[in-house]
C-alpha cells in the first residue's frame, strides 16, 4: 500500500480530540475537494509502497499511543487497508478510519468510523478541472454506503466541512436522505481553513449555528499546537 506518512501527534478533530495517536496516512483518493489540506495524499499523491507488517512495525514504535487513526487522502481504497486495520487491532489498538463515505466497510475493523461526506463546497474548479469536477460530483455523496456504516453496526460521527452559513440546508438535507436516526450531537461541524485567522473568522457563527441546531461545533485543535504543517 502507498503510505504518505506515519507519525504521533494528538487528535486534532472530532469526537477523540486531544487523544495522542498514531496517524496512519495513506496516499491516493477518489476525490479531488478544492480545499484539500493534504493534497500530497490526492491531487499529487506521493509516498512509500509498505507492506501490512513494515505499516503494523512502525506504528508500534510510538509507545505513548494506542489510538490509531487510518486517514488518507481515502484510506478506504488503499490496499490492504482491512489486513492493516484487523492486525492493528488484534494488537489492541483502538481504530479510528476517517473517510468520505463513498466506500461500504465490508466488515473492516473499526472502533469509530469518522464519515466526512463532501458538500458542494468541496467540487473543483469546473474550468481547470473539468475532468475531476464531474468525477468529484459523481461520487462525493453516497448515501447508501452511508447507510452501510449504520446498519453494520459501527460507532459513527459524522464530520461536515463548512465555509458558509447556508451549507447548513445542504447537510440537513443530506443527513435526512440517509434515513437513519442520527443523534445531532453526533454530527461535528467543522470551519473550513487552513490557518487560524480562516477557522476563528468561521467560528463565531459556526458555533452560534451549533448551539441553535444542536450540532456539535469541532475545532480543529491541530492548528493551535502547530499550525497548518505536515506531520500533525
């Protein structure tokens, strides 16, 4: 499988927030958002070809953790991803996998299943990437995999990346086509950006938005201990 990066750092999003864990990034993905943050594991994949046990290894190396996060770009398409995630937790990892939820599990080890469906604010340009912008609408919302995480048992939170108030209506809309029971305080809203400056200029009513819809409002801690670098 092509790897991206393995390190330890703290969870900076989501339900776990603050927890020290092994970051496990795989490289390649099916989408390509305009506002990627990892774009050397999407729209120029780079890495290391690892084997199952080169992956398990390494991560064993951080001995403060026992938290591992499986990420990506998409980890889901990555080869070997199920080999990797049974034998991390065989070893009595707690498995978190984030993903967009365009790929079912198919019965993959997973403690938290951390499913960040794409909004229409994710779609590439349609002039410099017309190609990519069909494929990314294509697939970026799939609710019956979304459905296939629900009904297959596994502890889910569903994480949204939000730039304006009115993509509130595209989410809402989205969770109800689902037709699940999700509980509103397992739905994280999370600001767009890459800086502090872009995060806390969304936070004010991102967070007011929170506190009226009864959605959990998730910061994105990584940024305040180290800023917008790799690594973290």
């Amino acid at each position: 499988m092509l790897v991206s990066e393995i390190f330890c750092s703290i969870q900076g999003e989501g339900e776990l927030t603050g927890v020290p864990s092994v970051f496990v990034r795989t490289s390649g993905c099916n989408l390509r958002c305009a506002w990627c943050d990892t774009p050397y594991s999407s729209w120029e994949p780079e890495g290391k070809a690892r084997g199952v046990a080169a992956v398990i290894t390494e991560v064993q190396r951080h001995v403060g953790a026992r938290h591992v996060v499986l990420t990506g770009g998409e980890p889901m398409i990555a080869k070997d991803i199920r080999e990797v995630a049974s034998g991390l937790r065989d070893l009595g990892y707690h498995i978190t996998i984030e993903t967009a939820a365009t790929v079912p599990p198919e019965g993959i080890a997973c403690d938290l299943a951390s499913l960040s469906p794409k909004l229409l604010n994710s779609a590439p340009d349609p002039v410099k990437h017309a190609v990519w912008r069909r494929r990314h609408e294509a697939i970026r919302w799939q609710p019956n995999v979304v459905r296939t995480w629900i009904d297959g048992g596994y502890s889910c939170q569903f994480k949204f990346v939000v730039t304006q108030p009115s993509d509130i209506d595209e989410i809402e809309g989205m969770i109800a086509s689902v037709r699940r029971d999700i509980p509103r305080h397992r739905v994280l809203l999370m600001p767009e950006g890459t800086t502090l400056e872009a995060i806390r200029a969304r936070a004010s009513w991102l967070s007011e938005l929170c506190k009226g819809r009864g959605y959990r409002y998730a910061h994105r801690l990584q940024l305040e201990l180290y800023g917008n670098r790799r690594g973290t």
